[in-house]
C-alpha cells in the first residue's frame, strides 16, 4: 500500500478578480506531498507561489479542482473545520516574521498553543532549544536580529506538532549567512522527519532541497 500524501494537490487552479480582468494566477497544478519531503519552490516573481502555498496551507481555496489534506477534502471543510486543520496539520512561516512586539520570545512561541498552562511553557522551552535561542526567552522582538526573529517564528510554527512546515520566502530578510543558518534548522528538522516546503529565489538554497517545484505563470513546469 502507497503512503497517504499529506497534502494532495488535483488540478487546482486559483484564478483572481482584478477590476474586469481575471487572472490566472494558478492553473491545472497537481502535486503531492509525503511525509519526509524537503521541496523547494522557485519561479519568477508573480508566477503563483504564494497562491498555491496559501491553498496548501487552507488560507485560501481553490477556484477550480480537489485539495486534499491528509485525505479530507478542502472544499468540503467548513470554516471552522479549515481552521482546526491549519492550527493542527500545517505550520507557517513568512517572510516578515509576525512576530507580536510587546510579547516576548517565549510568550510569541507558546501563543498559538493549543495546550495550557506548564506543557505549553514547556514545548516552548524545547523548540526555541532546537531553533538555538535558550539565551534569548526574556528579550523582545525588537531586541533580537532578523536571523533571531526568524528563528523565534520557525520555533512559533511548530507549537502545535504540525505534519508539515510551510515557508513562504524564510530567508528574504535575511544576509546570506543567517539565510544558511534557517537552510541547515529546516535540514535538521527534516531529518527528523518533519515535512517541508520552502519558497525560495536563493540558488544555494535550492540545491539543497530534496526536490524542486518550478512554476511559470500559473503553471508547473520540468524543474
Ligand atoms: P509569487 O508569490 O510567485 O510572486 P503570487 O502568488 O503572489 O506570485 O501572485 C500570482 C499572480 O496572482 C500575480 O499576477 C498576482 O498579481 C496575482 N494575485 C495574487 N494575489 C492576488 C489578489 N489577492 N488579487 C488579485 N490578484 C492577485
Ligand atoms: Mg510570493
């Protein structure tokens, strides 16, 4: 028996209102994720990639076609169902960080946490271990470098033991060594056996992902 994809892309397509104009931003893409995938996804700007990362992550739905999340059908989700599956299934992490000012490292990473209380402080405690930032709980965003901050929102995404890391531009931000720093905190994590796909226009980057997806325009293409 074949492994049950996480997330299961079939002819989607995503098309957007634009005054009168409709525009194509996704067309016909299916794909699917396994358990263990290190993707990258590279393309030129305006082809498509944070659409179909918004889709993967059930921010947004489909225009047209099936997604499939762990073998539950998107469309047929309610809202409230959406969203247990993106608090449970998926973890985020954007360009900008999103990180709340007034909170600090500790309190921004157990915030999204569906636990309470000591397991939560607790879970935390450990990924901001994993993500290297034990001498920085008490600091706030602002204290911290752009490397720190991304690190702090790796750490936040992985609260709730999501299937799998969604990474829209992680390292946009960032100089080339703290954009290699979050590269080999994903190779880890996925050698541990967390799922990741990662947008990205760094080249070093992308070689060393396990696997590529090219869009052009709305469509993938042969990597
Ligand atoms: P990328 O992330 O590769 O730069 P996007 O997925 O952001 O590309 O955008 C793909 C296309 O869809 C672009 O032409 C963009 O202008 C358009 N687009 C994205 N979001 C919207 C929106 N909310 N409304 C209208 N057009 C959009
Ligand atoms: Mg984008």
């Amino acid at each position: 028996m074949s492994e049950e994809a996480i997330i299961r892309l079939e002819h989607v397509c995503r098309q957007y209102r634009r005054g009168s104009e409709t525009v194509h931003a996704l067309k016909d893409i299916s794909f699917s994720l396994f358990p263990g995938d290190f993707v990258a996804v590279v393309g030129p700007s305006g082809s498509g990639k944070t659409t179909l990362m918004n889709l993967m992550g059930c921010l947004d739905r489909p225009s047209g076609g099936r997604i499939l999340v762990h073998g539950r059908e998107v469309q047929e989700e309610s809202e409230a169902g959406l969203t247990r599956l993106r608090r449970t299934v998926i973890g985020f992490v954007f360009q900008q960080f999103f990180l709340i000012p007034t909170l600090n490292v500790l309190e921004n990473v157990a915030l999204p946490s569906l636990f309470t209380g000591k397991k939560q402080r607790e879970r935390a405690l450990n990924l901001l271990e994993k993500v290297g930032l034990s001498q920085r709980l008490y600091h706030l965003p602002g204290q911290l470098s752009g490397g720190e901050m991304q690190r702090v929102a790796i750490a936040r995404s992985l609260i709730n033991g999501p299937s799998i890391l969604l990474a829209d531009e992680p390292t946009g931000n960032l100089d080339s060594r703290n954009a290699e720093r979050i590269l080999e905190l994903f190779e880890r994590l996925n050698e541990e056996g967390m799922t990741l796909v990662m947008v990205t226009h760094n080249a070093d980057l992308v070689k060393q992902c396990k696997a590529v997806v090219r869009i052009e325009d709305g469509a993938m293409v042969q990597a």
